[in-house]
C-alpha cells in the first residue's frame, strides 16, 4: 500500500512536483498517467528514496520514506527510469547481487532467482553476460532483481518503453500476474491505452499536479466524456499524452 | 544483515566485475613495470657516460701548425695523445660540434719559445658542451704539463730548483662513493612507487562510480536496502586489493631489477635492495592506497562521465610527483613536519628504507597516521556527497 499526500519538490527554478497525493491500495494495479515532464519519474524516486521532497509525505505499507528508508526500501521493488545491468555479470550474477543486498544467500536466494527466471522466462540466457542483451531480455533482468526478494509494493517507471510488441503483451500480462498474487502495483506510462488497459485506479498528472484520479468509471463521469481517451485529453487539456509510443 | 556484511556483498562484486574487466587488470599491472623499466634504461643509456672514466680511450688532438712546435709535438705523442690534421675553420668545427676541440700553434709560437717569453697556444673549446668537457680536460692538463716540465728545465739550467715555484701541493680527497652516486638514479623510485598507488586502483574507483553511473545501474542499485556510506565504503575497498597488488609487483619488479640485472656493467657497481627493504616500503605505502581511492571518489563523484572521470583522475598522480622529483634531486633531511603531508612523507620514508638508513619510529607513525585522518575525511566527503540526491546525475 502506498500513500502519497501533499508532494512538493523544485530542482532550482523548476517545480517538478505541486501538490501530488493518491493511495494505491494492495491487490490492485494503480497508473501514473502524463505527458513527459509532468512529474511521475519524480514522484517515483521520492517513492523509492532517492530524492528527497521539500514538503508533503510519502509512505509505503506505512514506513515514510525521509525517516524509515530502509524500511520503505526493503518492502519496495522498483524498476527505475534507468535500467542498467552490469554487463561482466551475468544475469543470474545481477539478480543475485541484489539479492544479497536484500540479505538473501545461499540456496534460498538461487531457487528464488530460478522462479524468477522461469516465470520471465529467462532460462536461455540467465547463465550468460548481460553485454549484449536485447531490450527485452534487459528488461527481464532488471525486473527480476526489483523482485528477488519477493516485495509487497512494486513501482514500475516507463515499464514497456522500448520494448516491441510481444514483450509489451509480457510485460503487461506480467502486472496483471502481480496484481493477483496480491501485491501494490505503481506504474507510470505516458500512453493512454495502455494505462487503461491494466489499471484499476488512474492518477493523471499534468505539470507536477494531479488533474484527476479515480477508477475509469470514476474518470468518465467525473470528466463527463463517452470514452477514456476523451476524459483524459479533458483532464489535461490537450493531446500530448495520446502519441502511441 | 549487519554492515560489514553488507559491504562485503559491495566488495565482492566490484571485485569480481573489475577482475572480468581488462582494462582495470592491465591499468593495475601496466603501469607496474613502468618505473623499474625506465630506471633501467637511465642506468644503461645515462651509466656509462656519467660514471665512466674516459681514461681508457687515446686522446684525440687535431691539431694545426705542428711544424711550429716540434718540441710540443713530441711530447704530446709521448703522452698517449693521437694528432690529427686540423679543419681550416676550427673555431666553427667545434662550435657545430663536429669535434670537441682543436689546438691551434700560430707561426710566432717558434721565436716566443726560443727567446723565453710566454708562447701562445690556441685551444679551442665550446664550454656550452658538458660532453666534450672530458677531453678537454685532458688536452689541458697535457699542455699544462709540458709547460711545466719546459718551465722547470730552464729554471735548472738556470741553476734553481723547480720546487721553488710550486707554493702549494694541493690535493683532491673524493669522498663519493659509487653508492652515493647511484642515488641519483635511486632517488626517483620513491615517485614511481607513489604512481603506482595512484594508478593501480584507479580503473576500479571510476567503473564502480563514474562508471556505475553512466551504465544506469547506480539508480536501481541505491534503492536496495543499504545505507550508501556502506556502498561507497564498499566499492573504495574493491579498489584496494588492485593498488596493493600494484605496489607488490612494482616492488618485486624493482627488486629484480637492482639485484638480478647486471647493473655493475653499466655502473661499475652493484646497487642493493633487499628484502627487508622492499617489505618496509610495501607496508609504508598502505595508508598511501587508502588516501589515493579515497581522493579519486571524492573527484569522481563531481564527474559526468566516465571520460571526463579519467581525464581528471589521470593528472592525481603528477601532484604528489612535485615534491617527488623536487627529492630527486634536491635531497632534504627528513624533519617532523614532512610527515604530516601524505605521501611526501612516505616518499622520504621510502628514501630512506632504499639507502638501507635507519629510519625513526616517530615519523613512521606520524606519517601513517597523518595519512589515514586525511583519507578518513576524504572517504566522509565521499560519503556526504554519496547521500545527496544530485550524485545521480553527477552535478556539482
């Protein structure tokens, strides 16, 4: 569970994030929907503690995110805005350091790691360098390490960007698979159709606000639009966010 | 998970990565052998001419207007010297250096001789050439002498005894020995080992931070559960077994070097450095390894890019080589408060384990300690710049 309120956060002149609050419940897959620069990588780095906010609070499953950050840290798994692996290592290599920063080891943490890999269906290359690797199977390593030690709260920035059109499909029957284990879903996306195909709940952003928030039904009667498309162009008040990647 | 535990999953990958990384292995090991290498070939190209009498060649004189001096001629000969015709231009032939003298005897020199006046004789020489400047000595103590025996034979006819102009018997007492001279040659391994600190490590400390960076791997890996001190704890210590392995090579390379190279050829004597000499000088330069990785984080953090990174960490080792090379040639006597600056002090440290000298306790310890509060506030700098937000996108 995940609770924002009252964000506030400038980088010098620039006001990134103005008062942005929502709750993503557990069990149900919550979407930041925007245009680029309308605050939602930033939101989510306050999320996983790596920018700090100037006001307002950030909590995940109660833990806040400027006092407990390790706590937050450990209930959270992120697939951040940057994606880098480490290509001398392989993929089972990558996964597992992460894993042992989490604190996991020994045959615990590789059978974890083989559950992973086979439901990301990962098994032809786990055991080779990541040099070299398709977006794709990028991707697939940099979710398993989010998820190694098995987090309550998973935080998504921009997950299909770059991918074609069979790992899209992976990617979002992969969310919808979280979903039904029971786990806190975040992600962000700047494309329309995608955020309402998978998402229970809807937080729109536009410049470092939040425009309108709710569930589709909520969102087409609260715009009073026909159809999602239309009550999102209304909530931000143009067509920015509807160019499919 | 305690911390230690934690730094040591930090350590053991950077380890690992770096290991399977050709570029930290030969910038920890190339840069080894570069000290001992040109060490050895000063001794070979620099021995000979700086230590070598040049006794053992004949004399060449060219020389014009023998037929004037019949009498100097043949002493000359006598002497050992070779004669050879001289260039019309003389003065030209040894300012261009086509030859390191000449001696010219002009056509009055027979009339001076006979009637007892001073008789003049040329010799022309280049004083701007220190290489010439052997045998020129030479020539001149050849002519000083037979001025002398022809001045001591008159005064006999004369019925005076030489001696009697001879006021002073001045002799030369040379105190140098071929182990002080060697020292020249000596007193810029201390440099080349600091190098070797500073370089050893360095590939490890810029692929685990400005590298991390560049990869995009450093975002996803702060949000792991760990405090970042531990991190930057961590990669700094994955440097460390890169720079001693460094120190070691270097130190066994120079050893092999002094005592297996046959050095006594070039020299004419062997130089000495032994075991326990190296083993003082590998553990004086710990603390040294420290404030290097240390230093190199704190300016890598500010870095955009891995090349930018390099570029700066790069000039590190040429500000301790300063006062390095300053000791090459201008030898101090260590006091107190040289070892309260890092890594001028263990230059002399070294300096003086290298001449097998006693050295004080006192400024051992003053020295390492010294150096580790400096890398002690270097690695909390690194730190503290590790917990702001901007180290993701290395701003200042």
């Amino acid at each position: 569970m995940i609770q924002v309120t009252e964000l506030h956060k400038s980088f010098d002149a620039v006001k990134a994030l103005q008062g942005v609050s929502f709750t993503a419940p557990d069990g149900q897959i919550t979407g930041l929907l925007g245009p680029n620069g309308a605050g939602k990588t930033t939101t989510l780095r306050v999320l996983y503690t790596i920018i700090r906010q100037d006001r307002g609070t950030a909590q995940v499953d109660g833990y806040d995110t400027l006092t407990q950050p390790l706590q937050v840290q450990r209930s959270i798994g992120a697939l951040p805005d940057s994606q880098g692996l480490y290509p001398r290592l392989t993929a089972r290599e990558n996964v597992r350091y992460y894993g042992r920063l989490h604190g996991l080891h020994g045959a615990d943490l590789e059978a974890r790691i083989d559950h992973l890999a086979a439901m990301l269906e990962m098994d032809d290359f786990l055991e080779r360098r990541t040099e070299g690797f398709s977006t794709g199977q990028r991707v697939k390593v940099a979710i398993a390490r989010a998820l190694v030690h098995g987090p309550k709260n998973v935080l998504l920035d921009e997950p299909t960007s770059g991918l074609d059109v069979m790992s899209t499909r992976a990617m979002r029957s992969f969310i919808r698979r979280l979903k039904d284990e029971g786990q806190c879903v975040l992600f962000s996306s700047h494309i329309m159709q995608e955020v309402s195909a998978l998402c229970d709940n809807i937080v729109i952003l536009q410049a470092g606000r939040v425009v309108a928030s709710g569930t589709p039904a909520e969102l087409l009667s609260h715009t009073g639009q026909a159809n999602l498309e239309d009550a999102f162009v209304a909530a931000i008040g143009s067509e920015e966010g509807l160019v499919r990647a | 998970m305690n911390a230690i535990s934690r730094m040591w999953v930090v350590f053991q990958k950077e380890f690992l990565d770096n290991l399977r990384d050709r570029r930290s292995v030969f910038s920890a090991l190339g840069s080894t052998l570069i000290g001992p290498v040109i060490l050895l070939l000063l001794i070979v190209i620099l021995g000979k001419s700086v230590f070598k009498e040049g006794d053992t060649t004949p004399l060449e004189i060219p020389l014009a207007g023998a037929e004037h001096a019949p009498g100097l001629v043949a002493f000359l000969e006598q002497n050992g010297a070779v004669l050879e015709p001289a260039p019309a231009d003389p003065a030209a032939a040894v300012r261009n250096g086509d030859l390191e003298l000449v001696v010219v005897i002009p056509p009055g020199y027979g009339d001076d001789f006979s009637s007892g006046n001073p008789a003049t004789v040329e010799l022309y020489v280049d004083t701007s050439r220190q290489s010439a400047m052997s045998n020129v000595e030479r020539a001149r103590t050849l002519l000083n002498g037979y001025s002398r025996q022809t001045g001591a034979q008159r005064l006999l006819a004369r019925g005076i005894n030489p001696v009697i102009i001879t006021a002073l018997s001045l002799e030369t007492v040379d105190v140098s020995t071929p182990e002080s001279q060697s020292l020249i040659f000596l007193n810029m391994m201390p440099y080349f080992i600091v190098m070797v600190v500073f370089t050893g490590g360095m590939y490890v400390i810029i692929d685990a931070t400005a590298g991390e960076r560049e990869r995009g791997s450093l975002e996803p890996l702060l949000i792991n559960p760990i405090p970042r001190r531990e991190i930057v704890i961590g990669k700094l210590l994955a440097s460390l077994p890169f720079a001693v392995l460094a120190v070691a090579v270097t130190l066994i390379a120079f050893g092999l070097a002094f005592n297996v190279f046959p050095i006594e050829d070039y020299l004419g004597f062997q130089l000495a450095l032994n075991v326990n000499a190296l083993l003082g000088i590998f553990l004086i330069s710990f603390p040294m390894v420290l404030l290097a990785s240390a230093l190199q984080t704190v300016i890598v953090t500010f870095t955009r890019s891995f090349k930018e990174a390099q570029t700066y960490v790069g000039f590190l080792p040429l500000i301790p080589a300063l006062p390095g090379l300053g000791l090459a040639f201008l030898p101090v006597k260590p006091a107190l408060w040289m070892m309260l600056i890092p890594t001028f002090g263990q230059q002399i440290l070294i300096n003086q384990l290298m001449r097998g000298e006693v050295i004080n306790t006192t400024h051992v310890v003053i020295s390492v300690f010294a150096t580790l509060l400096v890398s002690g506030l270097l690695i909390w700098l690194a730190i503290r710049l590790y917990e702001r937000e901007r180290v993701l996108f290395g701003a200042r």
